[in-house]
C-alpha cells in the first residue's frame, strides 16, 4: 500500500517507489548527468527538461560541478550522494534505502546520516532505510521496526523502543543490556541475582532489564533504596565515557559513565550502583 492504494498488480516501471542499493548500482560506462537522468530518460522526459531536471538536483546535493565526470572518478561518498540523488529525481513518493551507508568510514558515515535526515526534511517523501546499525537507527528514524526472523517485534518512537523494549530480543538487539530473571516478586518489589530492587512499573514479565546508561556509581560503600554495592571487575576508557563490569554477588553488572568532571573508579575499587525505580523494565523473554 502506497498512499493508501494497493500496487501489488502495477508494474515496477510504474510504481511510485525508488531504490538506493547498498552497492551503489551507478552504471560505470556513463557519467555522472547520465546516471542521474536515466530515469528520466526511461520515462520519456524530452532531453531539454532532463537536462535541468539533472543540474537541479545536483546542485541540491552539492556536487554540481561533478555531472559531466564518470563515476569511477569520484570517492564513495560521492557515489553515494549520486545514487541518493538518482533515485530522488523522479520525486518517488517511497524511497526505500537498503543499508546505503555500510561500506562507508565512521567519519563519512556520520556525515552522510545528517545529509538524508535534511533530504527528508526538506522533500518530505517517506524513507525505509534497512539497517543493522542500532545506533544508525536510532538516529535516523521517526519510526523503528525491529524484525527478526521475518517477523515484526517491536514498532515506535526509538526512545520508546529502546527505553520500553517489548520483549529480551529487542532489548539485546538494540543495545548493551543488563538482562535478570525475575525470581519473585514483593508488591513492586523485584528479586533478582542483584538482589531486592523496588520498580516504578513492576509489570507482569519474568525479565527485569537495566540499561547501563541508567545507573549512578558512588564511591565506597552507601546505604539506600536501590541502591547496590559492587566491585569494579573492569574499566573500559572510550573517551567521552567509561564502561565498567561490576561485580555484585555472583552475577555482573554492566554500567556506562559519562566522563566529563568525574571521579572514574579503578578495577579492585568498591562503588554503590544506584537505579532510579522508574528506570527499571521488565518484560518478557
């Protein structure tokens, strides 16, 4: 359904969906204006609107002075930004984008993300993009579907489906997660491996998760409500925060710190975990 019209007996020619592949698929034997009027040209458009169909869109993306090149001349990210540019010049009312960013550098890749969020912006045509990248995503999305096996888990805001998972595989799949089982339950008291936590939400599933960003080191040992005295097993620096294995118990724990202006606890160090009640999910496997 395109618009709320069924185009499963329209021919692809005349279906108002476009593609931008992961490979690119430019055709290497023409040039740049080439390859961005082929739809075009397949459509029938004189040669005289193409032509300035082709120098509008390529000034939009910023590469106008690229056209008359061949494609085996240009860096990835320019072929990238040439095979976005294709598809969109035929103004499709879908453009579903499978995974156009993967074989591209972080930096580039970055890049690039913000580029199709304003393209979006600005045209205001629906985009698919097909990704494995959770972050990706989550940066990219108004809407998350998360799919396993062929079948849809989970679709929403991706604050909503990473905060608010549905069940232990969206949880794992879209982020570092502190999964426990549910052993018992006291009112909205949760007992756990780490110990009695009190929920905001105690639900009804037999998993309570954590999201290592949710939680608060404390130097030494502290007493309070939900509060957990941990050893630190491990210390991961990356810069702008810090991954820690905690030890509680016999189980383990896994915690990101942001680094600006803190203390940051060395392996051996004891610490106090503390989580708000309304930051603990359970939900089921």
């Amino acid at each position: 359904m395109v618009g709320g019209k069924n185009i499963t007996e329209t021919p692809p020619h005349q279906r108002s969906v476009n593609t931008v592949f992961q490979s690119y698929a430019l055709f290497p034997h023409l040039s740049v204006r080439e390859n961005l009027a082929f739809g075009l040209k397949m459509r029938g458009m004189p040669a005289a609107e193409r032509h300035t169909k082709v120098d509008e869109i390529a000034d939009f993306i910023k590469l106008g002075d690229l056209v008359d090149r061949h494609v085996d001349q240009l860096s990835g990210g320019q072929r990238q930004r040439i095979a976005l540019a294709r598809a969109l010049i035929c103004e499709p009312d879908v453009l579903l984008l499978d995974e156009p960013l993967s074989a591209l550098d972080a930096g580039l890749r970055s890049q690039l993300q913000v580029e199709l969020l304003r393209v979006q912006k600005r045209l205001g045509m629906t985009f698919v993009f097909v990704t494995h990248d959770q972050q990706e995503a989550m940066v990219m999305s108004d809407r998350i579907a998360v799919l396993n096996g062929g079948t849809i888990q989970q679709v929403g805001a991706p604050r909503e489906v990473y905060e608010r998972p549905v069940n232990a595989f969206v949880a794992r799949f879209m982020g570092h997660d502190n999964l426990y089982t549910i052993s018992a339950r006291k009112s909205d008291r949760l007992i756990t491996a780490l110990g009695e936590l009190t929920a905001e939400d105690a639900g009804n599933g037999e998993l309570l998760l954590i999201r290592p960003e949710t939680l608060d080191l404390l130097p030494g040992a502290v007493e309070g409500p939900n509060h957990l005295t941990a050893t630190v097993a491990e210390r991961l620096y990356r810069g702008s925060h810090a991954e820690f294995r905690l030890a509680i118990g016999n189980t383990t724990l896994q915690a990101t710190v942001n680094n600006r202006g803190r203390h940051l606890p060395e392996v051996g160090e004891t610490v106090t975990v503390a989580v708000a009640p309304e930051d603990l999910v359970t939900l089921h496997e």
